[in-house]
C-alpha cells in the first residue's frame, strides 16, 4: 500500500513539474516576440507579401508578433502612429507628406512595399472586350476621395491616356470603405476597386474588370511602411527585424506561381475561394504589382511628388530624403 502511494506521489510530482515547465517555455516564448501594431490602410491581396511573412511566420523567425489594426483612409493610419494606436503605418507615403506639411511632424518611411496602383477599372462587361479610356468620358467614375492616392493616380492614368480629366465626371464623394456598394446601387457608371472587391463585383453579376490602373501610372511606391522617426530610433533592431521578414515576403512572391502565394494567403481571405484568390493573384503578379525588395527608391518618391503636384494635393516639392530613411536596406 505505502508503495502504490509512493508511486501515486512520484507520478503526481512528475506531471506537476512537467505542467510548470511547459507554462514557463511558453511564457519564455512570449517574451521573446516583440509585438508590433501595423495599422494597414486596407486588407487587399495587392498587399500579398506582407500577408506571406505573417503566414510563413517570417515574423516569428525575427521575434516578431505582428498585429495587424485595420484603419481606413490614409490620414487616418498616419493619425493612429502620431497617437500611438500604432507602432507602424501602412498606406500611401502621401499621407506622410500632408502631414509634414500641415504640421511639421515626421514619420519616415522605411520600407517600400507595393510598387504601382492596385485599383482596376470595374464596369459594364459589355465593354470587356474592347474598353479604351475614351470610354470614360462623359461617364461618372467613382473614384474615391479627395486628395486620396487613389484619386491621384486615377487622374494621373487618365492624363498618361491623354484624356482631359475635365471631360470626366469623377466623382469623391464616397468614402473608400463604400465605393463597392455605391456602385453597386448604381451611383456611378464605373468603379476603381482593390481586390478582393473587384472580383467579387464580377462574381455577383454587377460589372466586371476593364482595366488595370497600375499598368496606365508608372512605378511610384504606392503603398509603404513608415513610423515616428523617434520610434526608429529607439527602436532600429526591430525595424531592421521588420524589413528582414518583409523582403522574405517578397522574395517568395517574386519567386513562386500565383497558386502557390494563393495557397500561403488563404487564411487571410477566409470569404474568397483559393480559385478566386489564384485569380487575383495572377492579376498582380501580370501588372508587377511589388517592389523586389523594400529599399525606397528616390525617384520613385520623386515621381509620386510630381504626381501630388498634378493632382493639386501639394504645390511645392519637398526635399525626398526628410521623409525617407534606408537605413535599414543596405
């Protein structure tokens, strides 16, 4: 009896500690992650090798616990960095430029991401076929608002087409967030659209694409990472860690079939079957949708001011390298 007790004890002992062990390694491994609040402008597949390093755990190899806060409209991701809602932005750099402008503040960016627009042109499928430019004038196109980058670069793809932006009836009066459903209740003849929207318009019968934007505009980094350069500076081994998962991102892309960087991103579009996702995929991959690594490029930056300028949303360049840092691409 005594050794059936002892037994009972040793056993009982051995779980105990076994139990203990197990809870401190995985608080161990808590700790080691540093987490890191990304506030994205929106969730699109155009932002594909962002969503491959958090799948890949890509992250999670730099110590890294990305947390990704949803926050639509460019000014307001760069809102939530200068409160600290956020460690990181994630939108248009343009954002980084009116606020510097309007107040002195500075955010610098520090990874380039998406290299072209992502929007497509959805309309009526009758014009699948054939569509040209032209076909836009006259017509109302929801384009998003003012001063936005997609505006931008809408009004950009048309003067690139020679189409006077004038002839156009562009409308601004629906938030991002609400363009789909504006078409959808037919408050414009065309729509500019990320995917998954876009093809998720064509699968419900109510237009379809016509045209990618990013193939009209030029290289300009469209969407890009940046922080408060105070954050930066104290904190220069995780931005270096951040870069490091993101150009791994970007490197699988670049180098693997539009199923395959599919398959890595599916659980980050849980409402879109893999063959739409493969679709869409292939979308951005025909219109060399990503930067092959995240050095920010200055004539880009350069070509996106000349763009702003255009667009009436600056009047004056600013010096490129105030808001921009590649410290941590070399």
């Amino acid at each position: 009896m005594k050794k059936l007790i002892l037994t009972i004890l040793i056993v009982f002992s051995i779980l105990v500690v076994s139990i203990i062990i197990g809870i401190n390694l995985k608080d161990d491994n808590e700790q080691e992650l540093d987490k890191v609040v990304v506030s994205e402008v929106t969730h699109s597949v155009f932002y594909a090798p962002l969503y491959v390093a958090i799948e890949n755990k890509y992250f999670n190899d730099e110590n890294l616990n990305v947390e990704l806060l949803l926050t639509p409209g460019a000014d307001k991701v760069a809102t939530s960095v200068i409160s600290n809602d956020a460690d990181i932005g994630f939108s248009g750099p343009e954002a980084t430029v009116y606020l510097y402008n309007n107040s002195g503040q500075k955010l610098l960016t520090f990874a380039s991401l998406t290299k072209r627009d992502g929007q497509f042109l959805v309309g009526d499928c009758s014009l699948k076929d054939n569509f040209k430019m032209e076909d836009l004038i006259g017509k109302k196109v929801l384009a998003g608002r003012s001063a936005g980058m997609p505006l931008m670069m809408f009004e950009y793809a048309l003067k690139e087409s020679n189409i006077d932006k004038s002839k156009v009836n562009i409308d601004t009066s629906v938030e991002f967030a609400g363009l789909t459903g504006a078409f959808i209740g037919k408050q414009g003849d065309f729509v500019n659209l990320f995917e998954p929207n876009a093809t998720a318009l064509e699968n419900e019968g109510y237009g379809c694409v016509l045209a990618s934007l990013g193939n009209l505009t030029g290289v300009v980094p469209y969407t890009a990472f940046y922080a408060k350069e105070d954050y930066i500076n104290n904190h220069k081994e995780i931005i270096q860690k951040f870069n490091n998962a993101l150009n791994k991102g970007l490197k699988f892309v670049k180098e693997n079939d539009e199923k395959t960087i599919a398959k890595a991103i599916i659980n980050q579009f849980p409402d879109t079957s893999l063959d739409d996702l493969t679709k869409i995929v292939l979308r951005y991959k025909n219109a060399d949708s990503w930067y092959d690594n995240t050095y920010v490029n200055i004539d880009d930056y350069n070509r996106l001011l000349d763009i702003m300028i255009y667009g009436n949303a600056i009047k004056d360049k600013i010096n490129v390298e105030t808001l921009i840092t590649n410290e941590f691409n070399k």
